[in-house]
C-alpha cells in the first residue's frame, strides 16, 4: 500500500510538470559541487545541494544513468551508486521504466513561524519594509485634507485612479527614462494588487509562468493562487544566469515571467543591462508577458537607480512589459497605493477586471501619495544613507557573532540573503522565535517547497541597536539544538 502511494506520487509530480534535466547540463552544474571524477558519494552530495540551493528544480526528471555517466567520464556503476544514495535519503524517487525524479525527505518539508500580530518583546525580521517617514506623511496628510474639497462633491469611485496620481506616476515614469502617458497608467491598492490583477487577466490556470527561484512569497503565492504552473530558474549569489533563463522561455514558451530584476527579493541581486536586453528579445520571440516588479527599485545604496525595465524593450516589444510598483519600500507599506505601467488597452482592461472585487483605491490615500510623490527624492535622499548604515551594521555584527555564516553584501534592496552553511533554516526560524526575533526560512521564498532551507532572509530595515540585539539572539538561537526541522508543511504566513 505504501508503495502504491509513492508511485501515486511521482505519476501526479510528473503530469504536474514536465522537468527534465539533460546530462550535460547536471554535469556542468556539479562543476566545483562534487569534483571534475566525483566518487558516488560526492555525486549525491552535489545533487543535493544544487536541489536544496533551488538549482536543480524539485520533481525534475534526473539524466538516465548512462548518459549522466559518460558526462561526468565516470562509471555506471558510480551513478548508480549515487542515485541509490539519493534514494535512500529521501532525495529521489524512481519508477521502473519511467526514471528517477528528485524528491525531498518529508523532514526537509518548511515550516512557517508565527503569524501576525508579534508581540512588543519581538524583533520582527519577517518584514522587510521600512516604517513611514513621520514628517513627510503628516505633511502629505494636511495637504490631503486641502485637496479633499475639489473631490468631496464626486461620487469618489475613480477605477483607473485619479487623473492627478496617475499623471504623476507617469511623470516619474519618464524622468526615469520610460517615456509614458497617463493612460498608461492604473493606481491599485498596492502592488500585491496589481500583480494579482495582472496574472488574473493574462494567464489561465494551467499557463506556465517563468518564476525566478527564490522569489518573493507573497507573488509565488499569486502565482500558484491564479492556478499558473511555476517554471523556476535559480538566482545565485552570482545572479541569473542568461543561457537558462533564455531556454527556459523558448523551451517552455511560458505566458508570463514573474521577475525582480532591481536588487531582486531576496537576493538583492541587480540585473545587468546586457541580461534584461537579451530576457526582452527572447520574450518577444516567445511571446512571453514580462511582469516586472520594481516595487524596491528605488532602494539604490552603492550604485545609480536603475532605468525602467521597459525602456530597454526594443520597438515594438514594450506592450509585452507590465511594470509594476508601488510606495511601500520608498514610504510605508500602510499607505496601500501601488501601480501597473501597461499599454492603454490592457490598462483599460485591468480596470473593467477589478471593479467587480475592488471598486477602486481610496481618494484620500491617492492624494497623500500624489504630495508623497512630488517630494519623493527629498525622502530618498534621507532615506538611502539611513538604510545603507543599517545594512552596513547588520553585515558587521552577523560578521562578528556568527563568522560562519556568508552572505554577498547587496548593491541595493532591503535585506541580506545569508547562508547558513547547513540546512536548519525552518527550525532556527522557530528557534529564534522563542529568543523573541520572528523571522522566515529560506524555504518560504523557494519555488519549490523545501528548497533553500539554508538561508534565511534577514531585513536590515530596523534602527542599528535593534539589529545588533537581533543578531545576537538570532547565535543564542543556532547555538542550540535544532533538529526537528520542517515538522509541519501545511501553514504559510504573509511575508513582505
């Protein structure tokens, strides 16, 4: 019976998705993972590692032992060898005459820590926002409450969002580089709202969606929700790399790529303009919808704000790109005024989607974003240096109290992407609540369930004492025990 069950198993994560992995391909991906000759054992090991790092997808079709061999100029015998270790761990699963997939042992499953609220005692580096800028946002609250007058006598249900906003949008739009006209132009109520709305309209469930791994929670969560099929492409410390994620879009022909290319979350990572160049010629070719998310673009510590996406697309490949964006990295995240920058007529569309959920965003946050905005490098200009003295602080006590853990310091963005060296993140998540910090596993940013359990995203969005308190709760916490991770699968908590 419990045979029956596995096999149930993999038939169903072999129609969910179609992942095969060519034997040169692994071959190159072992490359300093387990040795130019690995012996089986060390072939194992560097399976997975790359299925825990999120380079090797979960439920992919590994090579046929034959071919993964004359790959790695090894014997049969040591691929053999290698994916019976696999097995036996938990890491792969075969079926007579129909291949060995990758897998996770059911201890390796995530879990989440506790949902909101936290308690006043609790160092919450499960957010990666900043709090709102007091000054400013009363300002914009007084301004506000004059403008108010001039829509008091409207009915106030503005769909596309109010003329002045999305004219001022727009206008950022272009000093970016992007020329765009109002039209172009749909105010939300946040950018998890534009991005829910985007995928809604443009994909059908079953459509395949380009996602980069790891990624922001809450979209992969859109992204499942909408009933899109993910095809994942890794995110190292070292970027993206361009090959795959170019034959990941002609090979699949997705309908639509999910991708932060501006100090990407959680990486921090920052797309090269070599790389979005050819991401919009291959898009074009396939027919692929780019939704981008700049939501953090703003948040540039050591090098220039990067231009709009879109403004790299070739002549007539910009109506595929659908920008979206929001204040709540750039100002607070409890004023829920975000964007889409689309083609008038998907704008048009995207608005006859929303009224009959969301009627439309509130005036009076419209209209204190409409001040936030027309200030908004005064804010920038106080907000950077801040960010990128508390960034600096986080990297030198984490350097100090936990030496063993690495991370590559980002150009921008608003966390740290840390490798913990060995894969506890789950219950060092849960470890640390009890030392009163509350913070996500890696997993909770994978593609794949399971998949980056060790790292852990942490924010470096609090005052510099309050990380050094974090940090030195976070290696009271590893210093402990922490078996037992992954304990429960089913719970999954919002993330910003």
């Amino acid at each position: 019976m419990a045979e029956a069950r596995v096999v149930h198993s993999m038939d169903s994560a072999a129609r969910r998705v179609d992942r095969r992995l060519g034997s040169r391909r692994l071959a190159d991906l072992l490359t300093g993972t387990a040795g130019e000759r690995p012996g089986y054992r060390a072939l194992a090991q560097g399976v997975r590692t790359l299925l825990l790092d999120g380079r090797v997808p979960l439920h992919t079709r590994l090579p046929a032992e034959r071919e993964l061999a004359a790959a790695l100029s090894v014997s049969r015998a040591t691929v053999t060898a290698a994916y019976d270790v696999l097995r036996e761990g938990g890491y792969a699963r075969s079926r007579r005459g129909a291949g060995t997939w990758t897998e996770l042992p059911e201890g390796q499953r995530p879990s989440s820590v506790a949902a909101f609220p936290v308690g006043d005692d609790v160092l919450d580096l499960a957010v990666a926002a900043p709090g709102a800028p007091e000054a400013e946002l009363s300002a914009a609250l007084g301004a506000a409450a004059g403008m108010l007058a001039a829509h008091a006598p409207t009915p106030g249900y503005h769909p596309y969002g109010i003329p002045e906003l999305r004219a001022a949008v727009a206008e950022r739009f272009t000093r970016r580089g992007l020329p765009t006209l109002p039209d172009q132009i749909l105010i939300t109520t946040g950018a998890q709202h534009a991005l829910s709305l985007t995928l809604n309209l443009l994909g059908r469930p079953g459509d395949r969606a380009l996602v980069e791994n790891p990624s922001y929670p809450n979209a992969l969560d859109a992204i499942r929700g909408a009933g899109l099929r993910a095809v994942p492409v890794p995110v190292t410390d070292d970027g993206w790399d361009s090959g795959l994620v170019e034959s990941s879009l002609r090979q699949a022909a997705p309908r639509i790529a999910y991708l932060v290319p501006d100090f990407q979350n959680p990486t921090g990572r920052l797309m090269p303009r070599e790389q979005r160049v050819r991401v919009l010629e291959t898009a074009r070719a396939t027919g692929t919808w780019l939704v981008i998310d700049e939501t953090i673009s703003d948040i540039a510590l050591d090098v220039p704000r990067p231009a709009p996406f879109a403004s790299l697309a070739p002549a007539g490949a910009g109506e595929q790109v659908v920008t979206v964006g929001s204040l709540s990295k750039s100002h607070w995240g409890g004023l829920r005024i975000g964007w889409v920058r689309a083609g008038s007529k998907l704008v048009t569309e995207l608005a006859m989607a929303r009224v009959p959920v969301d009627m439309a965003t509130p005036v009076i946050e419209q209209l204190v974003a409409l001040h936030l905005l027309r200030g908004m490098d005064d804010v920038l200009r106080e907000r950077l240096p801040r960010l990128r003295a508390q960034r600096d602080a986080l990297a030198a006590s984490l350097a100090r109290r936990l030496p063993e853990w690495h991370w590559r310091l980002p150009p921008g963005g608003l966390s740290l992407w840390v490798d913990l060296g060995r894969p506890v993140a789950s219950s060092l998540a849960r470890a640390a609540l009890a030392h009163g910090v509350r913070i996500e596993g890696g997993s909770r940013f994978g593609a794949d369930p399971g998949t980056h359990e060790h790292r852990l995203r942490i924010p470096y969005t609090l005052p510099p004492d309050l990380l050094e308190q974090a940090v030195a709760r976070l290696a009271a916490a590893s210093a402990g025990d922490l078996r037992g991770a992954g304990d429960d699968v089913s719970r999954r908590h919002w993330v910003a």
